[in-house]
C-alpha cells in the first residue's frame, strides 16, 4: 500500500467517525476549546499509530481507546486547576460516552432527512438560527415579526423536527 493510499484510507475512516469521537471527547471534556485540542492531538495519536489498527475491526472503538488516553494526559497537563475528576469518575463517564454515542450517526442521518422535509420557510428559519451568532431576535429583525412569533415559530418546528426523527428511528430501528 503506498503512502497516499494509506493516507486516503486513514482520512476516509476518520472523517466517517470523527463526529462520534468527537461526541466522546466533549463529554468528558466540558470545555469546547479544550475538547477540540484533544480531537486534534487525538488525530495525530491515531495518524501516527495507524500500521497497528487492525482493518475489518471497529476504527471507533480503537479511536475511543486512543481519545481515552489523551484525554487522561491532557488532564495530568491539567491537574493544577481547581475542579477535577477522579479516575474512577472519568472511567464511568468514558462508558457512558461510547454508549451514547452508539446512535448518533443514526440521529444526523434522519435528522438531515427530516430537515428535508421541512417547508422552504421553516428550513430558512433553521438555517438562520444556527447560523453562527443565530438568534431568535435576529430572524425576528429580519421578517419583520416579533421575537414571540419566531419564538413560537422555532418550537413548533423543533417539535416536527423531534416527532420526524423518532418516526424514523424508530422505523429504522424496526426494519433492522
């Protein structure tokens, strides 16, 4: 296998799990900036040690592992700080981040195909409150209508969006 070949193959199984391993780090890492450092050094681990990952096993699983780790040295990088988890805290929440995480791509999926349904109005209000800085005052501003009526707007729609996504989960979940 050349290098570009290696290369390729690497980046097509990180970037297919990265928002899973990404999940993992930010819930055992409350603070953002701090999770995406450890995603970073995370990649670089799993880029470096790539010839020991055995093809045909689960690349998040062994990301997991590797994340795990980093996330332990960037702790004792850390330990001065005030507020700090035991070991033994850290190894329970590990657990409970793979579990939940299990579903997500799942989730994004039919959240993509519901958002598809979504009307041309509703879809514009989605994108404009999670656009970065995305405010429910400023969609207001923009249509011209009170932030209560976008208020209202965004929870009727989020609600649709929540009953779509369950619908297709769990007809997903039953055709499996």
């Amino acid at each position: 296998m050349t290098d570009q070949d290696r290369h390729d193959e690497f980046m097509g199984l990180f970037i297919d799990h990265q928002p899973r391993i990404y999940a993992y780090i930010r819930s055992l890492i409350p603070h953002k900036a701090d999770a995406d450092d450890v995603l970073q050094e995370t990649a670089a681990v799993l880029w470096r040690k790539f010839d020991q990952f055995e093809k045909g096993t689960h690349f998040d699983r062994w990301a997991f592992r590797t994340a795990f780790h980093q996330v332990r040295y960037f702790r004792q990088k850390k330990a001065r700080e005030r507020l700090q988890f035991g070991d033994e805290i850290l190894d329970v929440l590990a657990q409970e981040a793979e579990e939940h995480t299990e579903g997500l791509e799942d989730t994004q999926a039919a959240l993509e195909r519901c958002l598809g349904k979504l009307a041309s109005e509703d879809r514009k209000f989605v994108a404009w409150r999670f656009a970065p800085g995305g405010t429910n005052r400023g969609i207001a501003k923009r249509i011209g209508k009170s932030e209560s009526v976008v208020s209202r707007s965004m929870s009727r729609i989020y609600g649709s969006l929540m009953k779509c996504i369950s619908l297709q989960l769990k007809f997903e979940g039953g055709a499996g």
